[in-house]
C-alpha cells in the first residue's frame, strides 16, 4: 500500500509577492508618517493646553 503524500509550502509566489510587499512598504510609510506628525505636534498641543505634567501619557507607544 503505497501513500502519496502531498507537501505544501508557506511561500508566496508570482505577483502576489509584490503586492505583500508593496501593502507592507505602504504601511510603514504610514505609520513613519503618523509617527513624525504626532511627535512634531505633540509639544506645541500639550504646551497649549498647558498639560506638560502628562505628556508621557499622551504619546503613542513606538
């Protein structure tokens, strides 16, 4: 009695590479974007509300 046995891989292959690649460029570009408006803007928004005391709460974790 002779079994086939079927082997199957993780592997992403053809163009669905590319787009797993492009969507995780582009979602680090984001992010980097969100993360260096929020830190620019953040000082001047706390400083406004005069919040310094809590400052370390309010930003995000990196």
């Amino acid at each position: 009695m002779a079994q086939s046995v079927v082997q199957t891989t993780n592997r992403i292959s053809g163009s669905r590479k590319w787009w797993a690649l492009a969507t995780v460029l582009l979602t680090m570009f984001f992010s980097s974007m969100d993360q260096t408006v929020v830190s620019t803007a953040l000082p001047t928004i706390i400083g406004d509300l005069h919040g310094f005391s809590l400052y370390a709460w309010s930003l995000p974790p990196i």
